[in-house]
C-alpha cells in the first residue's frame, strides 16, 4: 500500500488548484485524483460533519483515504491537495500520526485580498447574500483563514522546518514555472520537465447568476469524480471557457472596508515575517 509522502495544505483561494494541476502532469508525481479529499479535516464528533451541515467531506474513513492512490505506480512522490487542513485544528496531528514524513507545502496570498475573493467565491454558490462589510468582520471563517502564523504554528510544532515549504501567491502568479521549479527543489524531482501553464483557476464576479449557479452545482455533484473521466477532453475545456467567459472583476473593494482588514491582519503579519523570514512589507499596503 503506497500511501502520500506529500500534501498541499493551504491555502484556500491562494493557487492550490494551479499547484494541483501542475504537479500531476509531472512525471514523478502521482496526485491523488480527487482534488480536496479533506480526510484529516474530518471530526468524527462534530455533528456538523457527520450530518454533512456546512463543508463537505467526500472520505471520511482510513480505507476511504487509502484507496484513493491504490493506482500510484512507481513514482516517487504521491501527493493531495486540501486547502483546509491549513486551519484545521486535528489536521496537524493527524496527519504526523499516520504520515509523519510527509513534505508540506502551504501557499500563501495577501490576507485582504484572499478574504475577498473568498466572500465573492461564496456570493458564486449562493451562500453569502449579505454586503461584504458585514460578512468580512472578526470571527468569520473568511477572515480567520487568513491568520497565517497563528495555524502555522501548529504545523511547525509537530513537523521539522525542512518538511515544511512556504510559497507565495504572488510569486505563483509573477513567475510560476520559477514557483514550480522551487517547489520541484522541494519535492527532490526533475525541475527539467515544464507542464501546460495555460490553465488558471479564475475566479471573480458572475455576469449571469444563473450559469454560475448550475456551474457551481455541476462541479459540487457527488458524481462528479466517476463522470470525469468519461467526459471529452473539448466538451471539459468548452465548459471551462464558458465558466470564465461569465467571471468578470469584482468591483474595488471599499477604501474603509480595505483599511480596516489590515489593521486586522498586521500583528499576523509580523509573526510570519519573522517564522518565514521574509518581507511581507508589501502586504500590508
């Protein structure tokens, strides 16, 4: 039984999904097939999660878990991608129980701007209906996800720092074959080999509500991962193209709403300039 020796951890809406697509076309690299399988997320106490209230949770056991690289050949590494576990509170440990020599590899984009599109990404699904001044406070999970140092520290507690690799969303998108050669360096795999760049996870505001709804709906079914494989490789890129043809910018962010998420995030901000060592100088403008 070959199991992960790699995870993507975090962060949501940071350039996971790029990272994730990337890397699976490398030859060395085996990446799990569902994309957010959020095992060790999973609280088999919380009723929440168990009833399937709020995040989904498509594996729920070991042997659900394990059966998901059961077609890993020989390659040297066997990753997944859940941006969840980042913030996850038995995730950490977890994870160094039954895995603790995995490599971990976090990306991190710009807290106020991630909050933000994170609030438009839920305005997508239908599940945020309230103005962004009211949704983006103190205590809401858009928010808190961005608190960088404060989860961090729990992986650095349990991992060694050369187990652990920090990138930045910033840098994915200035150079990303420069991002995903240092991240190649990481995994111990050719940094020679260049995989298709052209696809970008978009995100953003919907023109028509309703064709982002069913999009949405259709990428959530629970069907989806059997009926992939089966769908032509052009029927998939005419929907992608047709997801993105109805994104469109959001609208700027208001000034006093921008002032107040970074006042919220400098102390974060400090602390991991100082664990990543680093100059975040530029996040906080």
């Amino acid at each position: 039984m070959r199991l992960p020796n790699f995870i993507v951890g975090g962060a949501l809406k940071a350039g996971t999904t790029s990272l994730n697509y990337y890397l699976k076309q490398h030859p060395d690299v085996y990446m799990c097939p569902l994309k957010e399988p959020r095992y060790f997320a999973y609280e088999i106490d919380n009723p929440d999660h168990v009833q399937g209230r709020g995040l989904y949770f498509p594996i729920k056991t070991w042997e659900q878990y394990t059966t998901l690289f059961a077609e890993a050949g020989e390659q040297s590494v066997i990753g997944e991608v859940s941006p969840h576990y980042m913030i996850s509170q038995i995730a950490p440990q977890g994870i160094h129980d039954r895995l603790p020599n995995v490599k971990l590899l976090f990306s991190l984009r710009q807290p106020v701007k991630r909050a933000y599109s994170v609030y438009w990404h839920q305005v997508r699904l239908g599940d945020e209906n309230r103005p962004v001044e009211e949704a983006l406070v103190e205590g809401e999970y858009a928010l808190t996800h961005g608190l960088y140092a404060h989860w961090l520290r729990n992986w650095y507690a349990l991992f060694a720092p050369e187990q652990i690799k920090v990138i930045l969303f910033d840098d994915l998108l200035r150079d990303p074959l420069g991002a995903y050669v240092d991240v190649c360096h990481f995994l111990e795999i050719d940094d020679t080999f260049v995989p298709d760049m052209t696809v970008r996870n978009k995100g953003g505001a919907m023109k028509n509500e309703r064709l982002g709804r069913l999009y949405e709906r259709l990428k959530k079914h629970p069907l989806r991962q059997k009926l992939d494989p089966l769908v032509p490789q052009g029927v998939r890129s005419a929907l992608v193209k047709t997801h993105d043809q109805n994104l469109q910018e959001p609208p700027p962010m208001p000034p006093a709403l921008q002032q107040r998420l970074n006042a919220f995030y400098c102390e974060d901000i400090a602390e991991l300039e100082q664990m990543l060592q680093r100059d975040l100088s530029a996040w906080r403008s």
